[in-house]
C-alpha cells in the first residue's frame, strides 16, 4: 500500500489487522524551537510584571463596594461592581480608569483621556458626538494588560478619563475655544492629552492647545484617507480643514506634517493645491504598500522630527478599509486593514508623542461597536507602546508656557 507519510523501511510499526505500515513523521523542522516564538517569549515576559496596582485596586473594590456574600469563595469579589470587573458592568469611563470630577487633579496622572462629542465639522454623515461614548462602552472589555507587548498599563502607568469637553453643538469657532482651552489645561499639567473625537474640525483646536504651552516646534503625523487641509468648506472651518488651521500656528510648521494613507474619490481639489503650496508630505495607500510599514513609519518619523521638538498623532478611522469601519463620516474603499493601522501607528508612537486624537466614530452608523472597537485599540496600543519604548511622560519638558485656567469659586 502507498503511504505518503513512508519515511522508509526501517520505521515501521504493527498497526492492528496485522498490516505492517511505515510510521508518520512529522519533524520536518527538527531545529524548531517553540521557546524562540514570540508567543513564547511574550508568555515569560508577563512573569516580570508587577501586580501590586491590581491588588490595591481589589482591596480599594472591597472598600468602596463592601465586601460580597459569604457564599463567595473569591474574597476579592464586592457587593458592589467597582473598577475593572466584571467587564459588562459599571459606570464607564475609558478603560475603567478613574474618572477625574475635579480636573484641577489631573496632574497626578500620566495620561488623561477627553471625550469632546461634536459633530458640528461634519459635512455628511454626523453622529460623531457619540463618538467618546461608544469607546468608553467598548473599551470596558479589555483588560489593561497586552501579551504580545508585554505590558501592563495599570501597572506601569496611571491613566485617568476627565470625561468630555463642553461643546456647543451649532458652533464651531465657540467650541474650537471650548476645546483649545481644555486641552491646554491638560497639557500645561504635564499629563499626556489623549482626545476622542468628535468629528476631525477638533484636530485644529487639540493642537492649537498644545502649541500654546509650548515655544517649542510640533509635527504632526496624520493618518487619513482625507487631505483635510482647505481653508473653509461649505463658508466654514469643517473637519476638512484642520491642518490648515494647525499649520498657520507659528510652531506647528507644514514641512512637518506628514499625511499617510490619502487617496481615492473624497479628496477635494481644493485640499490638494493647499497641501502642494504648503510642501506637506503625504503618503498614499500605494506608497506605504510599496514601502511596507516599518519603512513608511521611518520615513514619516523622520519628516515629521525633523527640527520638531515633538510630535503629535491624529488618527482618523477612517483611514482603515471601510469594511471594517462602518461606523465613520466619510467611509471609503480602499484604505488600512486594521493590523496594519495598529502597527503603524504603534511604529510612530514608539519615538514619543505630545498628544493623540482618535476622530470620525460615529456610532449611529456602526455594527456591533467594531468601528469603535478599533479606535479604542488606536489608544490602547499608542500607551502600550510608550510605556513599552519608556517615553510615558517624554513629551513633559516640551511644556514651556504651562496656562493658568482658573477655576469657580468653592461651592459652601
Ligand atoms: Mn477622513
């Protein structure tokens, strides 16, 4: 009988029936070592991790929500759900972090997640007020810690979520201050502003709010299928003009803005001509295809450094492939497939940063939350990274010109 698996007579064993058969070998890759995956090493690299941050967090659970029934056996479970678990309950915030009421406090923590809900820059679909909430309420199923990258973020990092941004719906320029004036203040604190959007008109008044605490010079790497660099659209500053707006800025210089991803039928001729005379760099699809990604992120890492102090990531989702990002303003074919979007993105991020805004989720037209899914991994993977590089707190001594909001008076 013939046996493809026959490594010749010499193998062989009784099989019943008392036929004589060669015995399958499958060592093709006898110098194959299993403890040389990743996979593996990531498993060894989780056993250096501290646990202290998720004990204390156990113990302040049982204080805050009294301690659980008798039948429990896990003494660590409370009356009432408190901080991470279990994943579907809860008030949420962004990752389950804390939510900081008195943003006077927000020094204390290394990075700080914003929600600014507006939609007001949109120029079809809308509904990216919804934005902040649909990540907040999907992010609550991830834990802080990430296996391949070996890290733990409530260990090796604080994060608070100071909730959202008063905008005021039917007004750009009224809300721009609302925004610029916030992210300032989160900025002058020395902890690292994390913006979820909100439409892409807030990238201006986000960077506008970095720069002004700082003399120091800011790029910009901005992934987009969206050139987003008119003056006005539609009479106004809508979210297809933010790098406009941001590159007028005395240290956000346009030679250090770097577009990647752009192309397709949604660029507006009149964003092109803004970029060619403004000597932006931009990246198509087909450029970081022929490239490939680590050489694409070396390439925008070194435009956008380049004589920059700093750089700033604004990601607009819809950067990634409409097909897995239904739930976005301006959806079109032909963009990031989402593993590339994160290692990319991650790429950038391992020099540091100075801010990040995720933008255009909009949930009314989602399914199933993917959209929202993966602007929170957008977050989550920038912070594993940094912590990862050690470049958590990088961006501090950028912060020249810290602002001075003033705060109500005490409440008696
Ligand atoms: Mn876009």
């Amino acid at each position: 009988m013939f046996d493809i698996f026959s490594t010749g007579p010499t193998k062989s064993s009784r099989i019943g029936g008392g036929v004589t058969r060669a015995k399958p070998s499958r060592r093709h890759h006898p110098d194959f070592d299993k403890l040389q995956m990743r996979g593996w090493k990531a498993a060894e690299k989780e056993a250096e991790l501290p646990s202290a941050a998720w004990e204390k967090e156990k113990q302040w659970a049982l204080r805050m929500g009294l301690t659980g029934s008798d039948c429990l056996e896990d003494k660590s479970i409370p009356t009432f759900a408190r901080g991470e678990l279990p994943h579907y309950a809860g008030i949420n915030t962004f990752l389950k972090a804390p939510y900081i009421e008195d943003v006077t406090a927000v020094g204390a923590y290394d990075a700080a997640v914003m929600g600014i809900p507006f939609d007001g820059g949109t120029t079809y679909r809308p509904g990216t007020r919804f934005g902040p909430q649909a990540l907040r309420k999907i992010s609550a199923l991830y834990t802080p810690y990430n296996y391949e990258m070996g890290v733990d973020l409530r260990e090796q990092m604080t994060l608070c979520d100071v909730g959202d941004v008063f905008t005021i719906p039917a007004n750009i320029e009224k809300t721009f201050d609302q925004i610029t004036r916030a992210v300032s203040h989160v900025a002058s604190s020395g902890a690292l502003p994390i913006m979820i959007g909100g439409d892409h008109s807030i990238g201006f008044p986000c960077v506008r709010g970095i720069a002004q605490c700082t003399s120091k010079r800011i790029g910009i790497v901005h992934f987009d299928r969206h050139i987003d660099i008119q003056e006005k659209d539609l009479d106004e500053r809508m979210h297809t003009t933010p790098w406009f707006h941001a590159t007028d800025l005395v240290n956000v210089p346009a030679v250090n803005l770097v577009q990647v991803g752009i192309g397709g039928w949604q660029v507006p001729r009149e964003g092109v001509t803004e970029a060619r005379k403004r000597n932006t760099n931009i990246f198509t699809m087909r450029d970081v295809e022929e490239m490939g990604l680590a050489e694409t992120a070396a390439r925008a890492l070194e435009l956008a450094w380049k004589d920059a102090d700093a750089v700033y990531i604004s990601f607009d989702i819809d950067s990634v492939d409409c097909g897995f990002v239904p739930g976005t303003g301006w959806p079109e074919p032909g963009g990031f497939l989402p593993r590339e979007a994160l290692e990319l993105v991650s790429l950038v991020a391992k020099e540091g940063i100075c801010g990040l805004e995720v933008v255009e989720v909009s949930p009314p037209y989602d399914c199933s939350d993917i959209t929202a899914l993966l602007a929170t991994r957008v977050i989550v993977d920038v912070l594993g990274t940094l912590v990862s590089h050690g470049k958590m707190g990088a961006h501090k001594h950028i912060i020249d010109k810290p602002v001075s909001i003033p705060a109500g008076p005490d409440v008696v």
